[in-house]
C-alpha cells in the first residue's frame, strides 16, 4: 500500500498498522491507572490511549496506526493539528491566554465573531457570543430567543440531541446514559416527532404538518420561544428529514414571531458539504449555534444571530470566564482559513460519494443495512433485522467492535443504539478511506 504524509498536522505515515492487540500492553497499563483516578462515568468507545495523530490517523501509545472515522466526534475536521491552527495558537500562547474577554476584550474574539457572521447563512446584519461548549451555546440560543419575544417555551425534535447540562438534557430525546437518574430537568421544554424518512415514510411536507400540528395544540405558537433543530440529526442517528420539512418549519416560525434555532454543531463548518447543513435547502436561521469543527479541537463555540434578536440581552447577560479564550479564537482562525484554503466543503462532497456509493453496495449484499443516509462527511448505516425495521443495536456494537480491532476508529449512535456514523476528517487522504470502507464490508459480511 503507498503510503501518503498527511495533509496537515504531525508528519505522520498515513497508513493502517496494527502491530498488537488493540488495546495494547501499554494501553492497557494506562487504562488501570485511569480506573483508580478517573470518574467510571466519563466513558470511552475505545480505550486505546492517543500518541499522536493527524491527517486521518491516530497513533496509540503501542504504535498501532488506527484509521480515523471519528474525527473526536466531528471536531478534527481540518486534521489534529493543522499547521495553521498550530501556527496561530504557539503565536497566541506566547503572546497571552488569557484575560477573560469581559475584563480586557482583544481582536482574536472581534474577527472570530466577524467570520462567522459572513459564513452563516443570511444576508442580514448578524452578531455573534462565544462560550466554551455546545451546551453552552443551545443554552444561550435559548436565553436570547426567551427575551427577544418574550416568551418561555422551547420546542424541540424526537431523536434530538442538544447537551449534558440540565436544560440541554431536557431539551435531549434519549434517556441512557444522558439523561437517566439526573432530573428534575427544566421545565417548559415541548417535543414534538421529527421527520425520519426511514421509519415514518412521511414527505417532508406530510412530517412539519404533523410536527405543526403538535406544537400548535399542547404548545401555542403565543407561548413558543424557539423551535430548536438540528438541520441533520447527530447523536439521534444522523437522520437527515425529508426534503421540504426543515422550510416549512421555518415558514412556520417566521408567520409565529417563533425564533428558528439551527443546531450546527455537529453538522456546521463545512462538514455535511456547505459551510453549514442549513444551506442545502435554503433554510435561514434566525440563530445558529456553532462549536465542534469550529476550532480544530479547541474549545469554543458560539451563537450567531440576527443582529436585533442578539442585540435584546441586556449587557452583561452573556458572557462567561472562558467563553471566546484567546487560544481557542486563535485555533478557528486557523481552522477556518484552513477550511477555505483547502476548500473542505468540496472534500465533503467527495467523501460522501465515495461512502454512498461504497456503503450502498454494502446494502445490497447484507439485508441487515436497512438505511443508508447522511450528508457530506457526516453518513449512516442503520442496522435492523432483515426485512423489518426493528433496531438491531448488537449487531451495530459487534461490526463496530469488529473495525476497532482491525484498526478502524469507528462510532454508534441513535436512538436505538442501532446506527454505525462515520465522520472522517475533511482531509483524510483517498487511500485511507478506502482502506477503511474496505475494513468496514469485511467486517460487516463476516458477521452477516
């Protein structure tokens, strides 16, 4: 197999090795010392523990050479250290990190917000407030929309994910392990059923009538804050809705004076093939939350709004110690020169070919593969039992399990524990995607 360095980051061998069991001796080792000092609740998919990493590798402490489809949970987008995101940080480092934005502002905060106010959907005049997670930027999203319109209900999607924190986890759809055992949680938080093509069959236009017609009855658009949304569903499956559903949910909100929240967390910043999911269809937020690929794997994120809406928080409202730090900002200003220079939306686009097509061959040989969806870099199997819709959630751990120990990083999510999502870095070298699809079948026909 050649070999190719990687497009950015360590100058590590892009290529497959396994030269021990996975997890090694030396992972090993350290997993006992994390046993004793590390909370049993924080939990990892694989206990290899990271050496290096780059491109679309990550190297563990025994030398194994794993395929990345992980991307640390499509953060690594622009690889694990980006020569111009470690440029910008060493400078920052050395310069300052840290003077609390609310005490003594600097530019590094101004041109992040600047930036992401060009690239967010919308040609209207925006403003932007940073934090440090996506909790945290749902949680603003949603005092901002509370006080622009007065109101205090949120609504927000079956399958959603949205956080750990206590609103977040009742504005999250699935009980284990987010939720379970931690209530109560906020109240005035309203669900109503997400468009999912594979389980409900509906049109887009059929899915936002019904969702419509939920909110309209147990809610009241006079009472609606904010309907929150992620524009392609993450830790619920990667569900992608049904053509016409997310413009016709914002339709409604804008005829409501209901603020339409776009999730982009995970979907944002040129991961599913546009600079955000919103643009496939049109859709125009009113606030978008960021955070994810927006640093190169620095903590930050954001809300980015109509000007107004962000503008109606009396001062002070927003902020936070650590929200918008120095080093972070400097690392998206790497990240998203990054993005441009390397035109990573189009790398989406390749990539979702290759794994379309790829995965729907797959499909066609294994009739547990009841679903092949996504979008960009951000793409799905969902396992069933053949001929049916029933979750098969062991199958996806057993096929997951399966790659880990070929050296494939691969992740499950869903609400059913039964999907497979891959989200490899936006510069991972062709053979290496390859290589791992080819991991991926194997390992799928070999349980089948």
């Amino acid at each position: 197999m050649t070999t190719e360095k990687t497009v950015g980051g360590p100058d590590l061998p892009q290529e497959r090795k396994v030269v021990t069991e996975i997890p090694g001796p030396k992972s090993q080792e350290l997993h006992a010392r994390r046993t004793a000092a590390v909370a049993s609740g924080v939990g990892s998919v694989l206990p290899v523990y990271v050496a290096a990493a780059g491109g679309g590798v990550v190297v563990d402490v025994d030398g194994n050479s794993l395929i990345d489809l992980a991307s640390g949970i499509a953060v690594t987008s622009v690889g694990n250290s980006a020569p111009e995101v470690v440029r910008r940080v060493t400078e920052q480092v050395a310069a300052y990190t840290h003077t609390c934005f609310m005490v003594a502002p600097y530019e590094g905060y101004v041109e992040v917000c600047e930036q992401l106010a060009a690239l967010t959907p919308g040609d209207f005049a925006k403003k932007t407030a940073l934090c440090n997670s996506g909790a945290e930027a749902v949680e603003n999203a949603v005092k901002i929309a509370r006080v622009h319109t007065g109101k205090d209900a949120v609504a927000v999607f079956d399958h959603a994910y949205h956080g750990r924190t206590n609103l977040t986890m009742a504005m999250t759809a699935k009980n284990m392990p987010y939720k379970n055992g931690f209530g109560p949680f906020a109240g005035e938080v309203y669900r109503a059923p997400m468009s999912y093509p594979f389980r409900d069959g509906l049109s887009g236009a059929d899915a936002a009538a019904r969702a419509i017609d939920v909110l309209e009855k147990q809610v009241g658009a006079p009472n609606l804050a904010c309907v929150v949304i992620e524009p392609v569903q993450g830790e619920g499956g990667f569900i992608v809705p049904a053509e016409g559903f997310l413009p016709a949910i914002a339709d409604w909100c804008s005829a409501n004076d209901v603020v339409f929240v776009a999730d982009e967390i995970q979907s944002g910043m040129c991961r599913t093939g546009a600079w955000f999911a919103s643009e496939h269809e049109g859709v125009v937020p009113d606030l978008v939350t960021v955070a994810k690929g927006m640093a190169g794997g620095l903590p930050l994120a954001g809300v980015v709004g109509r000007a107004e809406m962000m503008d109606s928080v009396h001062g002070g409202g927003l902020g936070g110690t650590y929200g918008g730090n120095p080093v972070a900002c400097a690392a998206a200003l790497g990240a998203m020169a990054t993005m441009k220079e390397l035109d990573l939306s189009a790398a989406a686009r390749r990539i979702e070919q290759t794994m379309t097509d790829r995965l729907r061959a797959l499909a066609e040989k294994v009739p547990a593969i009841g679903d092949v969806r996504g979008r960009g870099a951000m793409m799905a199997i969902e396992l069933v039992e053949p001929g049916t819709t029933k979750p098969d959630s062991a199958l996806a751990g057993k096929i997951s399990a399966a790659c880990h120990q070929q050296g494939v990083l691969t992740l499950t999510c869903g609400t059913y524990g039964n999907v497979l999502r891959f989200l490899p870095p936006l510069v991972m070298p062709e053979h290496l995607l390859d290589e791992a699809l080819g991991v991926l079948e194997e390992a799928t026909l070999g349980l089948v």
